[in-house]
C-alpha cells in the first residue's frame, strides 16, 4: 500500500514506511505459533478464568490471598501463587485440571492488594518528583514476592555492569524498598515511549488501520463496537482526545467523543458505516488488505502468547504476556493496569512509532480468529534499530522488544462498549 508523506507529531518524529527487523522479507508478518502450542494456552486460559473468577487484570487484587498466575503452553502448565490459606474452590480446580493439563499452588509472601497498593505508593511517589524516586515503571512480581521497577541509566546501558551501574541499581532498589515497604528488584531499560504516528481503510471500518489525528498526526486504529446504538471506534488517548479523526487519505471517520487518560483510550464516534468486527493482519504494506476478526474480549495471563498489530508495522507474533498490574510514566503521565508483551526470539519486533492505539489478540484454539486482548499505548523494554522499509527516502527508526498495552477489559467496562 502507499504512504503518506511524513507529518510531525506531538510527541514523536515519524515516518512514512513501515520499521521491518533486521533480516525480515518486506511484506511479511511474523508467523503464528503452533496450533497445538495455543489450543494449550486456551485450556490453561480458561482455567485461569475460573480460579480468578473472570475478573478483569485490575479487579484481581480484590481476591483475599490472590498473589499471581502464570500460565506454560509450551508444558502445559499453570501455577498460581496465594498468599495464605487457599480457599477450598481453588484447591479443588488445580487438583483436577483439565486433560493434558497440570496445575499448581505456591505459597507467596505478598497477596496482589498489598502489591498494587506498594505499586501505587510509588507511582504517587514518582508522579510528584520525590527525592531518588528515579523509577520509570513499577510492576508486581507475579509469584507474589515483590515488585519490579525500571529504570533509565545515568551514564547509558552499557555502564550497568561496571561499578557505578550496580551502585545506581541498588540505590533505585533500595529507594523504592523503602517506600514500598516490601522487596524490590530494579532493572535498566528504556523509558516507555508513546508509538505516535493500512491507510486507506472505509466502512465497515476495522482496526490496525492507519489514522490521522485531529492535529495531522499518525496513529492506528482499535477495536470498533457499540455504545448502545451508537458506533465507535478506539484509539490510544495520547493519540488526542478531542476532534475529527481521518483515514490515511483524509476522509472523515468521525469525532472523539470520550476519553480516559488513565486507561489511554479515546472513543471515536463513527461519522457513517459500522465497525466491521475485523483487523488488520498482515504486514503493512499487504496490498491484499488481510483481515481476520476479533471475536469476544480475554483476559491476559503472564505467560501468554499475543499478537500485536498497528498501521505502521503491520503484525507480529509469538510475543509473551510478561508483566499485568504494571504501572508506567508514558509522556509523562503516570499510568497504571497495563500489561507488558515481549518478543520470544531475536529479531521480531513488537511495535515501533504509528502503532499507538492499535490492537493486541491472541489466537482462539490456533485458528485464525482472535481474541481482543488490549489496545497499543507504548513501546518499551529495549529499543531496536529498525529499517523502514522500500518506500523513497528510506530512514532509521526506533523500534520496541516490548509493547505496553492497556488490557480490554477495563476498556469495556469504563466505556460501556459491545465490540463487535
């Protein structure tokens, strides 16, 4: 497909063609991984779902003892940490998991509640510049034990294992240990970044397509759906959450009609047509205009495996749930619930600039359908030097081993929406 000639954003430089790692074909998408690998992942979802009773990511601290999950498609395997005495409904799940599935309890130090409420104590902590408050993000540890925060390095990645680097990480541990008032582990990485920045698309409107925002910038389109009668369609709230929204050529989707900045979402009210339940697939410049649905809204678990996909990068897959309840500064807001997605090999990459607002699904049973699990906010984690790719002038942009991404499920909720 053709780009767009550049136009500046307001947070991020951007590009008019789309970042391919190093050593990957133009034109294709990262491939999904084995039917069998995600059928497993299904099973182990969904008993996820009854031990947390469906709660959504951040209603799960209200579970007394819930400390943490994770799930293993490649063993087949969940474990799940509580903090206490396990009610007798758990005990009796894990004991009889499902066929070809095994299941565990571990004892944990911390329950959830008490986690985010640490997790939160920073965020206020680093939000208003308290003295060493230096951490970028903060996350709960999933087997219940603490929590973990990043942060940028003084003097650059490669002064982390001299000296003065492990100096610096012990004081961040140490600081934020001492207000969180339990164990924290501190990590180097980059700053999350806002993705900032597949182009023509028309009604029945889908999403991973390419916007243009109410101040000419570029962004990806989300999920569509229903607020009552009315259709909409997402995007990411640092994308803007005010005006008319445009396709990739200019033509009118509609206006931002609600937003939350703290989930980063802003809801477009359609200007005509209908969300068509669908996005887009395939690599950014697929002429062919792949699209597969998004049928119904999960949950996320540490240890799943996800799709993303936005207008600038197209799709990448085999990317693994790290992190849920995490909390980061994106532009320098703090924003709390999100979850984390990291690539599982070398050169895949998971976002870059102009994929912010776009989705993130995981596979249903293998196939080709998906699940809706979050919509795009930031790249984070490590940056990686991508080419973009054939279109004239070709340049260097940042890409991202991690993507941020704001789960579905308090969308949903704080919206009153029916995805389509």
């Amino acid at each position: 497909m053709p780009r767009r000639t550049a136009l500046a954003a307001a947070t991020l430089a951007l590009l008019t063609t789309a970042a391919l790692p190093a050593g990957a074909v133009p034109g294709e998408p990262s491939p999904l991984v084995g039917r069998e690998l995600l059928q497993r992942q299904e099973v182990l979802d969904r008993l996820a779902d009854e031990i947390t009773a469906a709660a959504p990511e951040n209603q799960r601290a209200s579970i007394p003892g819930y400390a943490g999950l994770t799930v293993d498609p490649e063993r087949g395997r969940l474990t799940v940490y509580w903090h206490g005495t396990v009610p007798e409904r758990v005990a009796r799940l894990v004991a009889h998991p499902p066929a070809g599935i095994s299941a565990r309890v571990r004892s944990a130090p911390y329950a959830l509640a008490r986690l985010r409420a640490a997790r939160d104590r920073l965020v206020a902590a680093a939000a208003v510049g308290e003295p060493g408050t230096e951490w970028t993000s903060v996350a709960p540890a999933p087997d219940g034990t603490g929590l973990s925060v990043t942060y940028a390095p003084a003097a650059g990645a490669a002064a982390v294992r001299t000296p003065g680097g492990t100096a610096e990480r012990d004081r961040v541990a140490a600081r934020a240990a001492e207000l969180a008032e339990l164990p924290v582990a501190a990590v180097p990485a980059v700053t999350p970044q806002a993705t900032v920045t597949r182009h023509s698309d028309a009604s029945p409107w889908s999403a991973a397509a390419e916007l243009t925002t109410p101040k000419n910038g570029f962004c990806s389109s989300g999920f569509g759906g229903w607020r009552g009668k009315t259709a909409v369609l997402l995007t990411a709230a640092h994308c803007g959450t005010s005006g008319t929204y445009k396709t990739g050529t200019g033509n009118t989707i509609g206006k931002a009609s609600d937003s939350d900045s703290g989930l980063d979402t802003t809801v477009i009210t359609l200007d005509h047509g209908t969300p068509s339940g669908q996005f887009f697939y395939g690599a950014w410049n697929n002429g062919q205009g792949e699209r597969r649905r998004a049928v119904g809204a999960g949950r996320n678990n540490v240890g799943d495996l996800v799709c993303s996909s936005g207008a600038m990068t197209g799709a990448h897959c085999a990317l693994k749930v790290t992190q849920t309840d995490y909390a980061t500064s994106i532009d320098g807001v703090w924003r709390t619930d999100l979850d984390n997605a990291a690539r599982t090999d070398d050169h895949t990459i998971t976002v870059a600039q102009g994929d912010s607002g776009g989705v993130v699904v995981a596979s249903i049973s293998g196939g080709d359908d998906m699940q809706a699990r979050g919509i795009i906010s930031a790249g984070g984690g490590h940056t990686v030097a991508c080419k973009w790719g054939t279109d004239t002038a070709a340049s260097n942009v940042t890409c991202f081993d991690t993507v941020v991404f704001v789960p579905i499920g308090p969308i949903v909720t704080k919206f009153g929406l029916s995805l389509a």
